[in-house]
C-alpha cells in the first residue's frame, strides 16, 4: 500500500521517522550569508543563553523491561545481535581522481541494502563513514541520492563513504512493515552497515563514524543509543527531534490513514506513553559514549531549532561529549555556511580518531 504522505512534494523534507527521524536531503537554496556561527561546547559556562532546558529523560535502566522487550522499541535494537557482512562492490559508477565510486549491497539481517562506495585512490586502509541521508520519498529515491555534496567532500579528503539506501529505497529489499513500525529499521541497517564497512580490507576498523542529515540525525541517535561504541564519533546535520512524539506531532499526525494505522498498532503518545519513550532516544542519553557533533542553521523552518537545542542541552545533562553550532540565516540545506560546516565537520572527525 502506498502511503499518502510518501508523496506530497509540496511538503519537501516533511515526512514519518523511525523513532525519531525525519527530513531530507535537498540541494541548496540562496540564503544570505550567515553573520557567523555561534558554537557551543560540552563546557557548561559556554552553552548558549538561547538554549532551552533539556527535557528530563527517563533513565535508561528503568524503562529496559525484565521481559522481552517490544519488537518496536529502542531496547529491542539494544538486545539485537547483528551480522552486517557480505559488503559487495558492483559496477563502477564513476572515478575522480581522488576516489572510485561503486555501486554496493550488503546484508542487514534477512534482507538486502544497496548503496554506494566511495573509495579513495590512494593504497591501504582509510578512515571511513557511514552517511545516513534525509527523507526522499521512496517512489523518486534512486542509489546514491542524498548528500551528494557530502559524498564527494568526504572522499576527497580520504574517507571511504558508504551512502546506504535503507531498505524500501532503490534497490535495496522490501519490508511491508517499515511505515507502522516508524522505520524503526532504517537504524538496524545502518548498524550493519557500520559492521560490514569494517570488515572491507581498505577501511580501518578503528577509525569509523557516522554522517547524518535531517532523518538520518535521528537515525545517527538512535545508532549511538542503541549500540554504544559501534563507531568512533558522529556528526548530525539540522536534525530531527530526539524525541519521537515530536517527529510524530509534525509530519505524521496531520497523514489520517498513516497516523491511524500507527494509533491503532502501537497506540497515541498520550493513551501509550510507555511505547512512545522507547522511541525516544533522549530517554537513552546515558548509554551513549562517543563524542557527537551537532550543525544546526537557524533559519531552519524544516526541523525547528529548538530541537537541536534540547537535544544538546539534554547531552549536556548527561555528562555527554557534544558540541553545537548554530549558523544564523541558513535553512534546511544549509548554502553560504555549507563550506565552513564541512570543514569544521572533518576537523572534528580527525580530532577524534575517525
């Protein structure tokens, strides 16, 4: 069955998370150019005086069940074993002179994820990173689509970039039930993407991370929740909310036939808050142990600001590694300020081993 909210292009980036994620990766508009960044940092007497009061989170270990946890839950991916393997390079779908680019699938459970490989030309293992794209609606979405401008900055500077499709999207397997379980599975197939990224004979185990715009900033959470040290460190670009109500509120609620069939399978946030929390990863802040960057335009009318605030504010609370920026005038996308984002972006990967 088609969803009705897949396919409204006057809603953009707008669409369902897993979770906790949604949003998109769009070419870049003219925006003018920001009056500078304010960063922020882990150091409580430079958090800024805009952000707001981190949400209180449940603890972790109070809402990790005695029984088994619900299938659709961040404690179900937290008691998951993962396999990702069986990384395979297709046909070349172009070369630079700084990298070969391939097309890819890999395992991620029972099913098949395609994808696309960014190698760079020089020889042995390399620093690598696992890029988790935006919302495109799966009827438009082809391989690769989505950060293109991050693929070929990264690559340039010596990563090997995996860009997964997710499942549902290109050519990667279907899973009917992805849409009512919020896409909760988009995060296991990042998991194994980062595991079979490892076991490449030109990537250096030790030195992987993850890239996330928009939906793949939540998803880029709910991986660092979900399996703490999986990767090295993590960059988030105008995230989602880390709270999945949010997520909920804004993109699926007003989609009647897609919020109805959610309501009815796993219950409204306010009648099943328990449901909801497990969504959350604000909830499970404490179990994350990788440093964590977050960029985040203040014109974004997509993924409202504040977000990205509380988010850091609640990692603030948990004693976490993160650091903000904020770039005045820059929208979803992010234009004028994209340079600067990206090189503060690799400055931050290198200084933290990836």
């Amino acid at each position: 069955m088609k969803l009705p909210w897949l396919g409204r292009p006057a809603l953009g980036c707008a669409a369902l998370v897993l979770s906790l994620a949604v949003g998109c990766s769009t070419p870049p508009s003219a925006d003018p150019t920001p009056t500078g960044p304010a960063a922020t940092t882990p150091t409580p007497s430079s958090q800024p005086s805009q952000t707001p009061s981190a949400p209180t989170p449940t603890p972790s270990t109070a809402s990790t069940p005695a029984t088994p946890p619900n299938p659709v839950s961040l404690q179900a991916l937290m008691a998951k074993k993962y396999d990702g393997r069986d990384l395979r390079l297709g046909r070349v779908l172009g070369r630079t002179d700084a990298y070969t680019r391939y097309y890819v699938t890999y395992a991620s459970g029972k099913l098949t994820i395609s994808g696309i490989l960014n190698v760079p030309r020089t020889p042995g293992r390399h620093p690598a990173l696992v890029l988790n794209h935006g919302f495109i609606d799966p009827a438009v979405y082809t391989n690769g689509r989505g950060l293109q401008r991050e693929q070929d900055y990264l690559a340039r500077r010596g990563y090997v970039v995996l860009h997964t499709d997710y499942r549902n999207h290109a050519q990667s397997s279907k899973d009917p039930q992805s849409e009512v379980n919020l896409r909760l599975g988009y995060t296991e197939d990042v998991i194994n993407a980062v595991l079979a990224l490892k076991a490449a004979p030109y990537v250096d185990p030790q030195r992987v991370g993850l890239f996330g715009r928009s939906m793949g900033g939540g998803i880029t959470y709910n991986v660092l929740v979900a399996q703490p040290g999986l990767v090295k460190a993590a960059v988030v670009y105008t995230p989602v909310s880390s709270n999945a109500v949010d997520n909920f509120n804004r993109w699926v609620r007003p989609q009647a036939e897609i919020a109805g069939a959610i309501v009815r399978t796993h219950g409204d946030p306010a009648k099943n808050p328990a449901f909801w929390r497990n969504l959350s990863a604000v909830n499970f802040f404490d179990r994350i142990t990788e440093p964590l960057l977050i960029q985040q335009g203040l014109a974004d009318s997509t993924c409202p600001p504040v977000w990205a605030q509380q988010t850091y504010a609640a990692l603030q609370k948990a004693g976490k590694q993160a650091t903000l920026y904020t770039y005045p005038g820059e929208e979803h996308a992010f234009a004028a300020a994209w340079p600067r984002s990206m090189a503060r972006s690799v400055a931050f990967l290198k200084q933290q081993g990836v």
